[in-house]
C-alpha cells in the first residue's frame, strides 16, 4: 500500500507541515531528515517505490537520485512574494537586488511577483555544495544585496558577507506539494491494484502467457509457459522466443513479429503439441515496447518413429511445399495465398477451384505444411486418372486382407482429391459421412469405420451445376463451397509466369544434363503468351527449349521460330504490368479480391474511399 511521507530539515519546518497535514486530512507521515539520511528511511518505512515523498532542495534531489517517487515542495509565487515583502524591509533605502539560491524546480518564477513588489531577482541552481562558490560570486557581480536559501546557502552568504533569508516553510507551496502527492498516491494504490490483479490473471491463467521485448527475447513467463516449454524461468529469460529448440512457428506468426502487427489465432507448434496463438503489440506511452504472447493448447500430435516417416516417404504421402517458397508475387495470387493461409490452422475442408494444369496440388501441400496436421500423412489422389468401377475400393479399401484404402493411409492427415467432380456416387456419400460423421462403411460390412482426416479438393468444374443435373450430391457440393479458392489462370498473373519457366527450366537441365537459359527479350515475349493449358504448357515450352536449343542462351528469334510459331506478333498479347511497389501489390490484390468494388477493396484495405481513389490514380488503376 503506498503511503505520504514528508521530509523535513528544521523545527519549523517540521510544526508547519504537521499542522497542514491535520488541516488536510492526509494519511501522512512527517519525518525529520538530511539528504545523507532520508532515503534510508524512506526504504526501512516503506519502500522507495511503493510511497510517495513530499521534500524540497537537497533532500528531493538525494530521493530522486535512489529512485524514489518524489514531489518536491516548489516555493510558489505567494510565499516567493511574502520573502521579497520581507527583504524589502530589510533593505530599506537600498535597491532591492535578491538572488535566490538552491536546486533546480526549488523556486518557481520570482519574475511577475519582483516586478509587482519593484524589486530585481536572479535564480542561481546549484546541484551541491560544490556550486555554491560559483552562485555567490554571480550574485555579488548581479550586486544582490540579500541571499535567499536553505540553510547551508545561508550559512556559506553570512560568512561571504551578505544578507540572509532562509526559505522558511512555505504554507502554499507546502500545501500545494501535498495536493499533489495525494493525487498521485492514489494512482499509485490503483496501479499496484491492477499490477496484483494482473499477477494474479497471469499466475493463475490455464493459458502460456509469455512476454517479449522489441527484439523477440523472452522478458517474462507464467508458470503455464514455463510447463509448456519445460525449462526454469532463469534458463530461457533473455533468449529469442523463435531460437527455442522444439518450436515451429506458422509463417503468419513470423509475419506478425515482422511487421509490427497484432495477429490472433495464429499456430505454434511446440514439440508433441501445438497452440493456438494470440500476439499483441505492447505500448508504452504511445511507443512499442514488446509483445504478450498468450498460446492455448489444443491439439496434441502423433510422435511417429523412423520406420513410419520411411514408409510414408516411399509411398510419397508426404508435402513439402510450404507458402514461404510458393512462386508468385502477381497481387491476385497473393490474395488466394493469404487466405489460404488463414483457412490453414483450422480443420475445415477446402476447395481449390481453377482451370485445369494450375498449381492446386501444390497449393494442397502448403496448406497441409501450415496446419496442425503437418507431422501426419499428406495423401493425394488423382481422381482424373484412377478408374470408376474401381474407385471405392482405392479409396476405403476392403475388410481384411490388411487393405485399409487411401482414405486409411490419410488417417490424422490431409486427403487431397483432384478433380474431386470425378468422384462416383457411392464415394460421395461416403465422403460426405465422413465430414459429417466422421467414419465412413465398406460396401461389405454396416459397421462404421472412424476415421480423422483434413480434406483438400480441386476441380475445373462447376460442382453445382453437376447437382442440378444429377450427377453430384447437392449436400456434398454444398458443404465442400462453403469455403472455396479459385486459383486465376497463368494469363491472368503474367508478372509469375518468369518463376514458374526458372522452375520448369531447372527440372528440364536436370532431366536431360543440359543447362540453358532465356534472353531478357524472350522472356518477355512469354509473359504475354496466353499459355491456354497453363502450367502444363509451360512445362512442355520448357522441355523443348532445352532439348532444340544448341547455344547456351535461347533468343527472341529462336523462340518464335522453333518454339511458340503460333503466336505472332502482337497476336493475342497482353500488356504485362510486373508490380515492384508493396503499396500497388496491396492495392491491387484488394481490388481483385473484391472483383472490382471500391466499397470492399477500401474496407480490405482499411482506407477511405477517397484514399482508395488516390491510390487508384496514382498507379494508372482508374
């Protein structure tokens, strides 16, 4: 509990402060002591932080200086008058010439109350006893006639030979300075309330809560994250949350501690369990101080030994694409690429819609990799290729004989479906029991077989249309639309077409041992090629450049000769507008997420309208 304590240096002093105190009802102790001794006291009563102390000159400074909270008594402008009303008596026939003597913020402005009186006064600050030779030399040469200070400025002007006048206790200045520690006492008492509150939320809290500097260092944790990361407080105070063994963040959290931005329900992986995570920024006056990280716990993750992670990778039931190395900076697939992000860490099944040949496998493997499932099987099947009539069998296999099916082999993990519409009736319901239900029946037995999976479909097709034909489920079509994708085609987004033919010209030199490389002309000339069957398109240029070509470099001429004769010049091209600037790259991706309202890109964006429109001009978007 903070408490008032008033220092005093005289019996004056003393009787005068103690009687205010009375007059005003504060809970205050008034104590007697120098600058060598106050705050050995103020310690042994009470504590340095936890009270406020009411002193003025040398006194107020020695508390400062070991950190205590102080409100120095400041000599106000009536009791400044009453001194300069004396001193003139004293020096009458004299002009009155006054120098004021002591440490700074002991004196407030003599100026308006000496010009009043019609005397002159100078303010000397002295920080020791050191200064005060220098203070009384100014005043003699200023032609002071009296001094005023504390006692040890009085004594040192007496033997310099001039007038003294101590400061006194001042009824106002010492009233005000008691106001004012009462104020701030109380805000003290609220803030060691919330302080003891907050302790109490954070001590007692099932969440981790951990805190951390401007740097990412663990500054503080509560016992439910030193559980959670299994190491005393000592050992991991100071070090960098992401250098701790064991733990994975999701990119949208390293995104988040990058850019200064709060982010919540964000996933971290932290050995065998992971959390779901909120991170907030901290501010301190306005400034950023740091981050509270509160991490919940909810999901636990298979351990799996060797012999499992081989066999998974022999039967390639695993991802490894992730949406740090996706290839794009068009803003349209950036769009598709962070909310596919944010639909990753929750278990909800996603369809990923777009013209044949476009990178949705891929897409599937980085939302896997992002979702809690990461460490469990990635199970992807080309429906387009895998023959109807024997369709269910592949898919959920049969009873005995050890064959459990694709949708087995997915247990815990991802199931990947491209070209889902290729789907057969008695498949889609048993894929619709599973999103309900969670278990799904073999066709020669009616007990239900639980299983857990996280499901990813693609298709080029409209799924509802298929349903009004009668050749989907409507339940099943609607459920999988919920949440949706739509991937735009490679002509769409021509500023990635040059990542995409670096890939597929790598694949190609390590296929055939042959490396060779595009002309700057032709490569532009490929970005505004329509590529009609997309990725596949360019994977078939990519192999054809590198088998034809005989020199090291493949120009323009060579690439409209021998490789694209179909597309002449000027035939069927489109402008390529590669973005460089992250304020375009985001204002075109709101735009085209929004397809095209300003009223939803300005909200995407959080601007103005009139704001939205600016950046629209400036970028030639109008």
């Amino acid at each position: 509990m903070s408490a008032i304590y008033v220092f005093v240096s005289d019996p004056a002093e003393e009787q005068n402060a103690v009687s205010l105190v009375r007059e005003t009802g504060l809970d205050a102790q008034v104590l007697s002591a120098d600058e060598a001794s106050a705050a050995a006291i103020l310690r042994e009563r009470a504590g340095l932080d936890t009270s406020v102390a009411v002193a003025k000159g040398r006194v107020a400074a020695a508390l400062r200086r070991e950190g205590a909270v102080v409100v120095e008594v400041i000599l106000s402008g009536q009791d400044i008058a009453r001194l300069l009303s004396a001193a003139k008596e004293l020096l009458k026939g004299q002009v009155v010439k006054v120098a004021l003597i002591g440490q700074r913020y002991m004196f407030s402005d003599p100026g308006p109350v000496a010009a009043l009186i019609g005397a002159e006064v100078n303010l000397y600050y002295v920080s020791s006893d050191a200064d005060i030779p220098d203070a009384l030399s100014r005043a003699r040469e200023f032609g002071a006639g009296l001094v005023i200070g504390d006692e040890q400025v009085c004594l040192s002007a007496t033997r310099a030979g001039f007038l003294t006048m101590p400061t006194g206790s001042g009824r106002e200045s010492m009233l005000s300075a008691l106001r004012t520690a009462s104020r701030l006492s109380e805000a003290l008492r609220r803030e060691q309330r919330q302080s003891g509150e907050m302790h109490l939320v954070t001590q007692y809290s099932s969440d981790a809560i951990i805190r951390l500097d401007e740097e990412g260092r663990i500054v503080f944790l509560n016992p439910a994250a030193l559980k959670a990361l299994g190491k005393p407080q000592e050992e991991l105070q100071g070090k960098k949350l992401m250098d701790l063994p064991g733990l994975v963040p999701s990119s949208a959290l390293i995104r988040s501690l990058q850019t200064g931005k709060d982010r919540h329900s964000a996933v971290l992986q932290l050995g065998r369990l992971s959390y779901m995570t909120n991170i907030m920024r901290v501010l301190f006056e306005g400034q950023p101080d740091g981050w509270l990280l509160f991490m919940q716990e909810f999901a636990a993750i298979d351990d799996l030994d060797e012999r499992i992670r081989q066999e998974r990778q022999r039967r390639g039931f695993v991802a490894r694409e992730t949406f740090e190395r996706f290839p794009s900076r068009s803003p349209a697939m950036q769009a598709v690429l962070e909310e596919a992000e944010a639909y990753a860490q929750y278990d909800v099944p996603v369809l990923l819609v777009g013209e044949p040949r476009l990178p949705k496998t891929r897409l599937a493997e980085c939302i896997h990799n992002a979702s809690l499932r990461r460490r469990n099987p990635f199970v992807a099947v080309d429906l387009g290729t895998m023959p109807p009539d024997n369709q269910f069998n592949l898919l959920f296999g049969r009873s005995g004989g050890g064959n459990v099916g694709l949708v087995g082999q997915a247990h815990k993990g991802t199931l990947f479906l491209l070209d889902v519409h290729a789907l057969v009736p008695e498949c889609q319901r048993q894929l619709l029991s599973i999103l309900r239900n969670g278990s799904f029946r073999r066709k020669d037995t009616m007990e239900p077989i639980p299983v857990s999976i996280r499901l990813i479909c693609s298709t080029f097709m409209d799924l509802m249309e298929l349903a009004r034909k009668g050749q989907w489920m409507w339940q099943l079509a609607n459920t999988l639309l919920g949440i949706s994708l739509t991937l735009p085609p490679i002509r769409d987004i021509p500023e990635d077409i040059p990542s995409y033919i670096s890939e597929y010209m790598a694949q190609a030199a390590r296929q055939f041992k042959k490396e060779v490389q595009l002309s700057d002309e032709a490569m532009e000339h490929l970005c505004r090629y329509p590529w009609p069957n997309n990725l596949r398109d360019i994977e078939y240029f990519c192999q054809k450049a590198t088998m034809l070509s005989r020199d090291k470099e493949i120009g323009l001429d060579f690439v409209r000769e021998k490789l694209l004769p179909d597309l002449k010049q000027g035939e069927q091209e489109q402008l390529v507008h590669i973005v460089a600037d992250r304020e375009e790259l985001a204002l075109r991706g709101a735009l085209s997420a929004a397809q095209g309202n300003r009223d939803l890109a300005a909200a995407r964006l959080g601007v103005s309208r009139a704001t939205l429109w600016r950046r629209m001009k400036k970028y030639g978007l109008l």
